[in-house]
C-alpha cells in the first residue's frame, strides 16, 4: 500500500492546522533522568486497586457517585459539574460549545498554560493575546476594553508557569462588567494549593463564570486523565452537546470515586500542607544562590526562576535532575521546578551547589 508523502500529507490539511504548532508537554521530550521534576505532579504516589468487572460494557456517560462526590467536595450541585478527560477536555469543549470558527477569538493573558492557544488554533478561533501584567495592573474596565468581543476568557488561576493569583473579588468584578455573551473560564488546576482564592461559589451567582478542575496535581492522579467543568446547568447543558458519548472509563470513574473519599480528600490535604512547607524550603535556597537572579513566588506546586545563565540547566540533565525551562520574558534562562519529595529535591540542592561551586572555581 502506498503511503502519502510529507507534500501531499499537507496539501489535505486547512491551513489553520498546517500552520499549526503543537503543544509540547513536559513528557513530549525523550528524556532520561532520575529525579523529575519537570510535569508539577505529586510525589505522592497512591496505592490502587483496579478490577476488570464490566470493562466489557460502556461505562456511565458522567457517572453518577463521582459527580456526587465532587459536587460535595467543591460546595456544588451535582448539575453544577461534567466530568472530562482532564481539564484540557474541558478547555476543548467550551471552544468548541461556543466559538464559531473563523469568526470568534479568545482571551489568554500571556506567559500561560499552552493548551488555550492550542486549542483554539486547532478549531481557527482567533487568538487576543494580552499579558499576565495587564491582568495584574489594569482596572476592571481596561480590562474589559482589552478583552473587547473575545467569547470567551481563560485565567489560569493560579498561573502556570508564573504562579500568580488574582483575588476572587477582581474576577467577580470582571464577571460583572464582561458583555453577557462572554464566558470568563477560571482555570483552577493548581487551586488546592492556594484555596482560598477559589472561584467556584461565583457560579451560583454568575451565570457567565466557568471553572476548570483537575484531579492531576493535588489528588496525584495525572495519569488518570481526570477533569471537572463546573458552571451553571445551562452552559454544561451545551456543552453536553459535542461531547463525546462515553468520555469517562469505568476503571477511571472507580479510582476518582475512591480518591473522593474523605478519609482520601483528608489525606489530600495533608499532602499538600507538606508540599507548601518544601516549597518554603526551595524558595530559601534559591533566594541564597549567587546563580538565581529571580524567583517568582507563585502559588501552585512549583516555583520558577530565572538563572544567571542557561548553562546551569544541561548541568542538571547530567545529574538525572529534569527540571522545566522556559523562554519568557524574552528570555531562555527561565526554569520551572515541581516541588517533589524531600529526596527529589535534596537533588536540586545538590544542583543549586554544584553551579554555586562550579562559578566561584571559574573565577579563580
């Protein structure tokens, strides 16, 4: 059988998806290590019991204790929530639910989360690029000059990769003085981490506020592929309308059932008090290193910096320490690290001294 070439592969894509780059993910590179922290995942690995039973028939569309569960644990209704694969399902869904291609645009506020752009390049949705500081510094209305006719708004909260947080009371404020066809998507994947600055209650009273959930970070279950969309019955209602039938696997709907719990929401918690208290620690060193030129005090279960060089990073790939770089601010000397077990970042301590070491014996 003949195979397309490279040429004609391309001849049949639109050009929106021909010009398209791809989102990189933590875990796109082939790399080899020992200690990763690269991805925000949590150390905390769980023990997990899967059966086969009834894998031979199609599971639950939203399967119904889950969404109770979740709804008891985000202060919700259960018509309040959809579960999704992972939180970029969900980003997904709401571009597609609401964006009408080669017509409408959505608002990011840059450095943020890849996958906004992704996926609205992926469906030929407009791109309003704005900035993590006019998030920050703009007023209500400068921001809502900015954002113009954007159909929807996506804050990533707290950001990734910078960590910053906007106040509950500015998004509400926002809410209020958007256009009523748009859609403010709060996306809360590191939010456990920061609670208090959750959005969610704003949906019983906003009708045009969306929620972004994940049970990845602090439930430590990233390669389970679990996500909630929270919002009022009417936008998951549509919602429902393009998604896939059986988006949600038995075996998956058991582990996020079971990790719901209490007693595991309790020990959830647990870990991330532990988790906060390495960040601290992490955040000390790296204040006390000559090779750190800025630390950027985020609130998710990572911290990015900025080094003197980006020398130090192949440094640390030698070691088997995989850390995240980043170009931001026009700058390729960005580093994201995951805060990782007591272990896991004892070997970043060992980094932070060999580059220590390594600059004062260059100098002599």
């Amino acid at each position: 059988m003949s195979e397309l070439i490279p040429s004609q592969a391309t001849k049949l894509l639109p050009d929106h998806i021909d010009n398209l780059t791809a989102y990189s993910s933590a875990k796109s590179e082939k790399l080899t290590g020992t200690t990763w922290l690269n991805a925000n995942e949590n150390p905390y690995a769980k023990n997990i019991t899967i059966s086969a039973n009834d894998l031979n028939r199609y599971p639950e569309p939203q399967p119904e204790d889950v969404i109770s569960r979740y709804a008891k644990y985000a202060q919700l209704e259960s018509n309040q929530i959809l579960m999704t694969r992972g939180a970029d399902e969900g980003i997904e869904l709401l571009i597609r639910t609401f964006c009408e291609s080669g017509k409408d645009s959505i608002a990011i506020f840059l450095p943020t989360y890849g996958m906004y752009k992704v996926s609205a390049q992926s469906h030929n949705i407009g791109l309003n690029s704005l900035t993590q500081d006019d998030l920050q510094t703009s007023s209500i209305n400068q921001l809502v000059k900015k954002i113009g006719n954007s159909k929807l708004v996506f804050i990533c909260n707290p950001n990734n990769p910078t960590g910053a947080l906007v106040d509950t009371k500015k998004i509400e404020s926002l809410s209020n003085a958007l256009p009523t066809n748009t859609i403010l998507v709060v996306d809360e994947a590191y939010i456990e981490f920061c609670s208090d600055y959750s959005s969610t209650q704003l949906i019983n009273n906003k009708r045009n506020i969306v929620v972004l959930r994940t049970l990845s970070k602090a439930f430590a279950l990233a390669g389970l592929r679990c996500g909630f969309t929270l919002a009022s019955p009417t936008i998951l209602a549509a919602m429902k309308k393009v998604l896939a039938p059986y988006p949600v696997s038995t075996v998956v709907a058991s582990i996020a059932k079971n990790a719901l719990e209490i007693d595991a929401i309790t020990s959830m918690r647990r870990q991330v008090t532990i988790l906060n208290k390495l960040k601290l620690e992490l955040i000390d060193w790296l204040d006390t290193s000559p090779q750190v030129d800025k630390v950027l005090v985020g609130s998710g279960n990572f911290v990015t910096l900025k080094l003197k060089s980006a020398e130090y990073i192949p440094i640390a790939s030698e070691m088997g320490l995989i850390m995240r770089p980043f170009n931001l601010f026009d700058s390729d000397t960005w580093l994201r690290i995951s805060i990782g077990s007591n272990t896991e970042l004892a070997q970043v301590k060992i980094w932070l001294e060999t580059i220590n070491n390594n600059n004062l014996s260059s100098k002599r």
